[in-house]
C-alpha cells in the first residue's frame, strides 16, 4: 500500500463510523444496514472521483455532501414506496427533505457515535460480538482486519455480526441515551468492551502489529469520547484511560520482547512513551475521586509503578498490595502469576515460592515463573520448570526466549 | 466435578493499641496472607473487618460495652473462603496473622 492509498483509508475508517453513526440516528438503529450501504457507495465514488480530480481540500466535507445526497436519493426511493403502499402517509415533499437532511455538525456527530456506543453496549448481545460490531461499527475496521484480530475467517464474522445487528432490531435497541438512571449501570458495559477492546489488541494473538496498535489507539479513542459527557465521565472511566495510556506506553518496547507478559526486565525503557504515561498520571489523577475502587483503578495504579523505570522496593511494595486486592475483586490465574511475582520482588524468593507451589495452574506462564523463583535456590529444578514452560509456550519467540534462560543456568 | 464449600474463618485476636506504622505493618501482613488464598482463587468473599469497640444487647434490655469475652478473644472480623473440606479449610488458615498475634482462627462450614 503506497502512502496515498494508506491515508484514504485510514479517512475512510475514521469517517465510516461517524457516518454510519449520524445516518443511523436518522433512520433509526433497525436499518444500519443501510447506513453502512451508503456510506460504503460514498467511498467508491470518492476513490474514483479522487483518482481523476485528486483529493479536495476538505475531504470530510465532500464526503458528507455525497452521503447527504445518496441519502436523499435513497429517501425519495422510499418515499414512493411509502406512498403507494401506505397513502395515509401524507407528508409534503418538503418535510420529507427535512426530515431526510443528515446533520454533520460537529456536536451532532459525537452525540450520535456515544449513543452508538451504548446501542451496541447492550446486554442483549454477547460480549464477543459487541467487539466485533464495535469495531465495524465505531472503528470502521474491514470484515477481513476483524477477521484477522480474532485469528478467524471472514465468514464467521459477518456471519457473527448479521446475528448482532439482528439482535440489535428484535430487542428494538434505540439509538439514544439510556434514561439516566440506567446510565450508570449500562455504562459499566460499556467500559467493559472498551476494556476487551483494547485487551484484544494489547494481548491479541495476530501477528500484524499495526493492527493491534489500531485495535488500542481506538479504545482509547472511544474511551476519550465518554470523557465528554458529564454523566460518563466518572472517575472509573478516568482509571480505565489511564490504564489504556500506561499500557500503550509500552507498546513499541513490548513489542521486540519475548512475549514474556509477566516478565519487564528485559523492556527497552528508552522505547516507552513519556507523552503517554504523562496522560496516564493525568488520568490516573482524575480517577481518584470518589468512593469507588473498581478493577480498573487497581490495574490503572498497577501500571503506573511498573512505568517508573527504577526498581525499588517500594514499587514492588506497592504493586504486590494492589494485587492483593485486584484479586480479592476480580480473580484471574495471570492475576495470580503477577501478584505471585509481586511477591517475590518485595517480599524475596522464598516467600514466593511457597505461595507459587500453592498455585494450582498448568500453562508456560507458571512453570516460568517457577523457574525464576528456583534459579539459585536449585537450579536443577529451575531447569526442569523451564523445560516445562518451554513445551508449554505457544509460539516458537516464546520457545527461544525460554532456551535463552535455561542455557544461562548451564553456565 | 467437585463439590466446592464454602467455609467462614472467623478471627480473634487481643486488641492492642499499636503504633500507626505497626499497624501498617500488620495490615500488610494480614493483606499477603489473604492474597495468597485469593491467588489460589479461594476467596468467596472479603467478607468484614471490624473494630474492637461495640456494644452487647442482651435480655431484658441489657447493654454492655466491649469486651464482651476474654481479651483475647475479641472477633477482629472474617471472610469466606472455597475448599474441597474441612481439611482443605484449615490448611487454607495455616499462615494466619492471628495466630502469630497470640489468637486464633475458628473454620465454620457455612450453609445457605
């Protein structure tokens, strides 16, 4: 892909969701089909008109236009359809043209995709295909680029999302604000898929890197947006942002590691982003308010110690009391794996060990850290775990980084 | 697939006035303790921490200050823990700061 085709798209991406989401709000959430129909067939038009005539100063714009009289044209189609089948329909041409004229202003366009998110946040629909038609829907990611992130294939995921969409029409989902005092409790979902979303991306199995670099920079993007509003900007939704930057942070440093999640040491601190972990400070600030302590706030705190380069006991101190608690709220065998490594930088090997030998877990994560923990207790069963790990370990970058270790020990 | 119980671990221990930074200390302590059975993923609940001062209604009308047994009996609180049985339970409260503080850890099964 050349450098003009690679900006068209990433336009065309941007612009997709904020179209699909001010059309839909016109013609309400059952027809998004059709929203996305139009806003596809603008997008032709634009890469064959751009190729002849080059692209026009104001690209937006010239896409609205084309999207505001495609829908029109599709509203007159409709209208004699209406009006032979239904005559007691008996609007004026002109109050059809009004009702059918898209409205792309700046605040109509955020307003629209925040109800978009919370239309597709629904609890009707399961939590794997939200992702999927967040990220068509909100993200305006390719069928074959949602494929790739769930290492599936293109049919299962339009097969995936035909059955959301359908869900969305059946349970008559409303592209509006939830009424206030559903807000709360909806936008708890919300954050959740914006967690997963970004989780998707950051622990993705894909090997396309930019494409799970997208799959973060767009939760953020979509958890910025609820920063907007008053009544979703609470100080969880703050946690889950800074979580997000201190995470993306460590994007480019992660990346030519061995994919030993648990394991910073070997992290190029000089690839980290100061600009992203001063916004996680930010947001981690804004967070601490209130009574609430939720997952997020814990992990949000975690990440920001493991941002501070220094290796004190103090960090460490700090990173093993907040999973202490991260796992009396929300359990996870990596959860586990961490604080367990927690224990071991703050508290010493031995503490460590017991509670590792307590761990009723059986994957390459666990007998890595169990070969951590014995190297220098006794190598002979550091090496044994190792080996474990090493036939346990998914992908051959994680096979090599293990063989690394155990031949450190040999010498 | 296994029956999973759930047990209660009540805690008592002497209520001592403590320096704050013992206290700290022993908050971390009692905080790696039940970190490690929630790592094992067998904590069913936080359950309650309480303070020592309370007050005792009894028949008749009659309230009493804390303490209410011996003095080193005083119920600092409790959580609800997940094991196979009864055994499994008491291995989970082996550990317990109580214990080290002079007091002890009771294991109920609990019921709904």
């Amino acid at each position: 892909m050349n450098q003009h085709e690679a900006a068209l798209k990433h336009l065309f991406k941007q612009e997709f969701a904020k179209m699909v989401a001010v059309i839909s709000k016109l013609y309400g959430l059952q027809h998004i089909e059709i929203a996305e129909d139009i806003v596809t067939e603008t997008f032709l038009l634009a890469t064959e008109t751009w190729e002849h005539k080059g692209i026009p100063l104001n690209p937006a714009a010239w896409l609205y236009t084309v999207a505001k009289q495609k829908t029109l044209q599709y509203f007159r189609r409709n209208k004699i359809y209406a009006e032979k089948v239904m005559p007691q329909i008996s609007l004026q041409q002109q109050e059809y043209e009004e009702m059918a004229e898209l409205n792309f202003s700046h605040q109509n366009i955020k307003d629209s995709q925040l109800q978009m998110l919370f239309a597709i946040c629904t609890p009707a629909i399961a939590s794997e295909a939200q992702i999927g038609l967040a990220l068509r829907i909100l993200c305006g990611f390719g069928i074959d680029e949602i494929a790739e992130a769930f290492l599936s294939n293109k049919e299962t995921i339009n097969k995936r999302l035909f059955r959301a969409k359908e869900k969305l029409r059946n349970e008559k989902i409303q592209l509006e604000f939830p009424p206030e005092n559903e807000i709360v409790q909806r936008l708890d979902n919300v954050l959740h898929i914006i967690y997963l979303l970004f989780s998707e991306g950051y622990y993705s199995k894909t090997q396309n890197e930019i494409l799970r670099k997208d799959l973060c920079i767009e939760a953020l993007r979509l958890g910025l947006m609820l920063t907007e509003y008053a009544k979703t900007n609470l100080p969880k939704t703050n946690a889950l942002i800074a979580l997000m930057c201190f995470h993306a942070s460590r994007f480019n440093a992660r990346q030519n590691s061995h994919e030993v999640s648990i394991l910073y040491e070997h992290q190029d601190v000089a690839l980290w982003d100061q600009a992203l972990i001063d916004q996680g400070v930010h947001f981690l600030n804004l967070s601490a308010q209130g009574n609430e302590i939720t997952s997020y706030h814990l992990e949000a705190r975690i990440a920001y110690w493991h941002s501070l380069k220094e290796d004190t006991h103090e960090k460490w101190e700090n990173i093993l009391q907040l999973y202490n608690r991260l796992l009396l709220i929300n359990y996870s065998p990596i959860v586990a794996l961490n604080r367990t490594y927690a224990l071991y930088k703050a508290n010493g090997r031995h503490a460590a060990l017991i509670e590792a030998e307590k761990l009723d877990l059986n994957n390459h994560f666990y007998y890595l850290l169990l070969g951590e923990l014995y190297k220098t207790i006794d190598d002979a069963i550091a090496k044994s775990n190792y080996e474990k790990a090493k036939a346990l370990a998914k992908t051959e970058t994680e096979k090599q980084g293990i063989q690394e270790k155990i031949d450190q020990l040999v010498q | 697939m296994n029956q999973v119980n759930e047990f209660v671990f009540l805690f008592r221990q002497p209520a001592l006035n403590q320096s704050p930074e013992k206290e700290e200390e022993i908050h971390k302590t009692w905080m790696d303790w039940i970190g490690g059975i929630a790592a094992q993923g067998k904590i069913a609940s936080n359950g309650l921490h309480l303070t020592p001062k309370g007050s005792v209604l009894k028949s008749g009308g009659v309230v009493t200050d804390g303490p209410f047994v011996e003095i080193r009996e005083i119920l600092g609180g409790f959580i609800v823990v997940k094991a196979d049985n009864m055994d499994d339970a008491i291995t989970l409260a082996h550990g317990c700061p109580a214990i080290d503080a002079g007091g002890s850890v009771e294991i109920r099964t609990a019921f709904l």
